[in-house]
C-alpha cells in the first residue's frame, strides 16, 4: 500500500510539475491572455494521453502502472483525464443519460460550488 501511495505521489508531483512548466512554456510563447488556454490544452492532452494509456495497458499487461501514470501523473496534470474517462465508460456501456447527466452534474456542481467558495471567502475577508 505504501509503495502504491509513493508512485501516486510521485507521479502526482511530476504532473503538476509538467502543468506548471505547460503554462510558463504557453505565456513565453504566446504572452499573456485572459482566456485560459493553457489549461484547456492541458486537459485536452491529459484526456488524450489517458485514452492511449487505458488502451494501450489493457493490451499490453501494463495496468499496474496505473497508479503512478494515471492517478498520479496524469491526475496532477489534469484531473480532466479522469473526469474525461469517467464519461467515456459510461458512454461505452450505453449509458448516455448517466454520461449526460455527470457532465452536467460535474461541471455544474463544480462551477457552483466554486463561486460559493468564492462567495464565502470574500465575505469572510471583506
């Protein structure tokens, strides 16, 4: 379990590291914009990297990289991958309502429950 929890951790750090380096390579190269560009790439190559992994392990015998590539590495650089994977399963199972309704239930819940937090917060230091 520990050793399971250290790759996590690890690939975690060097995905989060590799989002950073993605944003500070993107304002180099592009300047600054107040549309979130690096991000969207991010979860765009995070979900795509996800996709090729899952294939390419279950093929291959590779899942018990999963932990360190997955959840941690890819995890700490977009947790879009998993959210993107999530929908996919469902929709391949034929579950298309499940899948409509977690997307809306995610990025709704979640923008909500982010302008709350921001609600709360600027209340508290006003």
């Amino acid at each position: 379990m520990f050793s399971t929890l250290s790759l996590v951790a690890l690939g975690g750090a060097i995905g989060a590291s590799l989002r950073w380096l993605t944003g500070v390579a993107m304002l180099r190269a592009l300047g600054p914009s107040d549309f979130p560009l690096a991000i969207i790439t991010v979860n765009v190559v995070g979900s795509f990297l996800m996709g090729v992994f899952v294939v390419t392990a279950a093929q291959k015998g590779l899942t018990h990289l999963s932990p360190f590539l997955m959840t941690g590495l890819l995890g700490g650089f977009t947790t879009f991958s998993a959210f993107s994977l999530e929908t996919m399963t469902l929709i391949e199972r034929g579950e298309t309502a499940s899948a409509a309704l977690y997307i809306l239930l995610s990025v709704g819940l979640s923008v909500g429950a982010l302008a709350v937090g921001l609600l709360i917060a600027r209340g508290l230091f006003a």
